[in-house]
C-alpha cells in the first residue's frame, strides 16, 4: 500500500528577493539495480551509511523510490536501524538482520524466507538493501534467483548478477547460492 509520494520542497530566493519553493525530485540511491523488473530492487543503505549518513539525502532517496513504484524495503540492517523512516514514509518493512562475511552467515535458508515473504505480497515492489552492495548481498541475490526457481543453474545466477551488478562475484558469495 503506496501512501502519497513524499512532497520535498527547497526554498530559494528568486533575483528579486522572493521565496521560491520547488519540489525536490529525488534522488537514486547508489547502486540502486533492478534484479527482477518491477518486483525486486537492491541498493546501498538509503541515505547513506556510517559517517557519510545523511537525513536529506535519505529524504531524497525515498522521494525517488516511490517514484519507482517500490513499496517495500527489504532491509539487512542490524537493530532494526531506519525501520521506523521507512514505516514512517509509508513503506511496508521486513527486517532480516545480516552481520558479517559470507562465511559468518547461518541462516541462508531464513533470509530466503524473508524475501518470499517480501515479493510474495500481491503488488509488491522490493527494495533489498544493506549498508554496501559486498559479497554478502550479490550472493544472497544470486542465491534468490536459483531458490525462487527463476533460475536453476548457480553458474548462471552467478552470471546475471554480476551483469546486472556489474562487479564479480567472489567464492565467499557464490557460497551462498544453493545447489540444486
């Protein structure tokens, strides 16, 4: 369910001296890729991560995806962090949190579960996100499309993420993808 997109506006002073208002019209998140068009997005943290955080900048982010028509997030982020900006902008939240290497990852089979339960909403469009785009979430999406039954080959989920991605996938996220 789309709540009306975010109104962002800036103010400014026209060579006369009066204020202007204009909307802002967003701004795409960075590595922001459609995995499955229309159903299935992945990006970098909104906003931004660590120091380079910023509340506008997140503000923007969001303006923009909901003019992509996404209306879920999808988020890897410990502790629940931005759940309550994402519920606040209208955005449904699931929250499956995912610390450390490909290696330190137990639960695959739960973060699977977690994006069924995220796509499998009738009109949903899902933003999967985590603070950078690393081996950990090019695995988890290549992982997806063999466990959605998408694909069925690893070799070949491996290949389109790394094209849609444009970086390679490593053997500590090809770990991640179930054989068949």
């Amino acid at each position: 369910m789309l709540r009306e997109r975010p109104t962002l506006s800036c103010e400014s002073t026209s060579e006369h001296g009066a204020m202007i208002k204009k909307d802002v019209p967003g701004l795409e998140p960075r590595g922001f890729r459609w995995v499955i068009a229309g159903r299935l997005a992945v990006s970098e943290r909104i906003g931004g991560s660590g120091f380079q955080h910023r509340r506008v900048r997140r503000e923007e982010e969001i303006a923009w995806l909901y003019d992509q028509g996404i209306n879920t997030i999808l988020s890897l982020l410990p502790a629940g962090q931005n759940t309550a900006v994402y519920e606040e902008a209208g955005f449904r939240v699931v929250v499956h949190t995912v610390e450390g290497t490909p290696d330190e990852i137990e639960d695959v089979d739960g973060i699977f579960a977690a994006m069924d339960e995220a796509i499998n909403v009738r009109g949903a469009s899902v933003l999967f996100h985590r603070d950078t785009i690393d081996e950990t979430v090019s695995g988890l999406l290549a992982g997806y499309l063999v466990h959605s039954g998408l694909v069925k080959d690893p070799i070949i989920a491996t290949s389109v993420i790394q094209e849609i991605l444009g970086r390679p996938l490593g053997p500590e996220g090809r770990r991640l993808i179930p054989v068949q």
